[in-house]
DNA sequence: CTTGCATACCTCGTAGTCCAATGTATTATC
DNA sequence: GATAATACATTGGACTACGAGGTATGCAAG
C-alpha cells in the first residue's frame, strides 16, 4: 500500500515526455516523433505507453491540456504546470543518480 | 508470445550481477552487498530479486554454481560461463544504449 | 469513388520485472 | 536462550510498459 514505489529504473518514458515538454507545447502524435528524433531513432514511444502516461500526468496535474483543430483534425496540445515542472526536476534527479550509480557498477570509478 | 523483450529499461540487476561476477567467483549475500559498494550506497539488490535472478541464469547456461561450506554455513558460489560472458557484452552494449539514448534527450546533445 | 496511407486519438488485456514479506537454518554474541 | 548477523529460498502481487486493435479525418492515386 502507499506510494513507497522504487522499481530501479521505471518511469523512463514519463521522464521524456516532461522533458519534451518543458521546451515547448505539443500534442501526442507530435511527441512520439520527437522522441525518436531525440533519441537518435534509439528510443520510441508506443501509442500504448503515450497516451496512458498523459492522462496520467494530466490527471495528476503535472499537465495542462488544450484541444485544438487543424485542417478537419482534432490535437491535444500538452504544456507542463508548476507541479509537472518539480516532477521533472524530481525525476531527473533520480534517472542521473541511478543512471551514474549503474555506470559506477560498470566501470569501475566511484565518486 | 515469442522473446521479444522490451521494456525500456529492464534487465538492470541482472546486468550488475553478470558485471560483478566477471571480476571474480562470489556467493549470493555477498554479492548483494558489493553492489552497494559498488554503487555507492545508491543501489541495492533484494533477495527477492537477487536469488530469482541467479537461478534463471543458472537454468540459462550463463552461470556456473559451485556449493562450498564455510564454518558451518553453506555458500553457493557463482562464475560466469562463456554464454554468460556473451550476455554480459550483450546487456552491457543493450544499457550504454538506452541509457545514452535517455541523456541525450535529457541533455539536448546529440551524437 | 474507393482504396490506401498518413495523421491523430484512444483502450483493453497481458506479459514481464521487480519487490516486500516471509520462512528455514546455522553461528556468534551477550 | 534471546538477539543479531549470515545465508539460502519462495510466494504473491504490484506496477510498468507494450502490442494489438479500434475510431475517425484528410489526401493522393487509380
């Protein structure tokens, strides 16, 4: 019960998308894309891990949702709050600890 | 069905145990414990993770099990195999990957 | 006009990973 | 003879992430 969450290294395509995000408003199709490209073609966001990880967000209150209509097509733009901006910050954090803790097991230099 | 493994970042401990055992022969708790050495206090190997872990890659043909008793107390020593020294590159090209993958989304450089 | 492709959204079912809790047994400490 | 450290192990479930499938619009080709 509760949130004690660890799980060594989730939450990966949630820290992207706040990435993303935070330089400049997008909207879902918009924002798989730019993970690829990013990434150099590395990573890529599945439909079926984007869309729930934004409802998420949005309803967590980490996102702001506005919906808007481009030639007959219908987007949702995203744009960090306040909250989603200090989820980033937290998120961040945790991925260069563990993310530098794993390199440190790897090869071989402590901090 | 089929092998298609995924899943962004999993596979973590399973690296860090391989990465360890290619340094010399060690026994399960003690082998929990240098991974918090390792990673600077920063990680930490469960046993409910930890013993699963090196059974499978026992059952794998990665690990070589070899039991030993020490003042009464019985230890199973783990080494690598030859497939398990190719899983170790494996693992280990898989995370410098993602994980470079991930920083450079995170830092804007790109390669 | 209808077939096919790209855009754009969404959800369900589940596979797979990891973990906390729990259990056994031995030795050492007090 | 209780407490703690060593040393092994399993079970049950939580949670993440993902593939597959579904709806709908616009556009180009034939």
């Amino acid at each position: 019960m509760s949130g004690g969450n660890s799980a060594f290294m989730a939450g990966v395509p949630e820290l992207l998308i706040l990435k993303l995000l935070s330089a400049r408003e997008m909207y879902g199709y918009e924002l798989a894309k730019a993970v690829q490209v990013a990434s150099g073609e590395t990573l890529s966001l599945g439909e079926g891990v984007l869309y729930p990880v934004l409802h998420g967000l949005e309803a967590g209150g980490a996102l702001r949702a506005r919906t808007g209509l481009v030639s007959g097509r219908r987007r949702i733009y995203y744009s960090l709050t306040v909250r989603g901006r200090r989820r980033l910050q937290a998120l961040s954090r945790r991925w260069q600890q563990v993310a530098g803790a794993v390199d440190a097991v790897m090869g071989g230099a402590h901090a």
